[in-house]
C-alpha cells in the first residue's frame, strides 16, 4: 500500500495502515472511531492528511509524528475555541441590543 487514496472518509472503528509504504497521509479518513494506526511506516514524514477526529489513539512509531499530529489538534481546538468564543459574543451583542429595542419607548419589539 502506498497511498491511502480511496479510503473511506468515516471509519466506526479503529483504522489500521501499519506496515506499509506510504509517504503521505492523505486521502485517510477524516473521522476514525478507534484508533488510528500508522505504525511501520518508514517512509512516512508528515501527518498531514491525518483524521481530524480520532476516537482512540493516534499510533504512530516516530515520536517526532507523533508530536505533529498533538500540535496539529491543539492548534485545530484553538481555532474552533477562538470561533465559538467570536460566536458568543456576538450573540451576546445581539441579545442586548434585542433587550435595548424591545423597550416600550423605542417603538420596536423584536
């Protein structure tokens, strides 16, 4: 096996692509149930094409992947954190100016 090209997008449970030839995790399942298995893969250099959700482990033999793949959700959870955050507030700037137009002197009701 040298490309993960054609795998399925969603796997229930662990996905297993261990001993193989591959250079590249692209094409790999976006969301893996279980756990996400890449050991024995000396040609591999880079987790990127990894699945965004990963229900067990991310196993890997290289430490240096390994570290890649846990910066790469970090950075990915800051991101989602930042937005709902952005989200929240804006709902909040939303609510009060509802409250500020809902008074009976300003002629609106929404």
């Amino acid at each position: 096996l040298t490309s993960l090209q054609g795998a399925p997008q969603s796997v229930g449970g662990d996905f297993n692509c261990r001993g193989t030839q591959l250079t590249s995790l692209q094409g790999a399942p976006q969301s893996v149930g279980g756990h996400f298995v890449c050991r024995v893969n000396q040609l591999l250099t880079s987790v990127q094409g990894a699945p965004q959700k990963i229900g067990g482990n991310f196993i890997c033999d290289d430490e240096l992947l390994k570290q890649e793949y846990q910066k790469m959700i970090l950075e990915r959870e800051s991101q989602d954190k930042k937005c709902s955050i952005k989200f929240k507030n804006a709902i909040a700037k939303l609510l009060a100016k509802k409250q500020q137009l809902s008074k009976p002197d300003s002629g609106y009701d929404i």
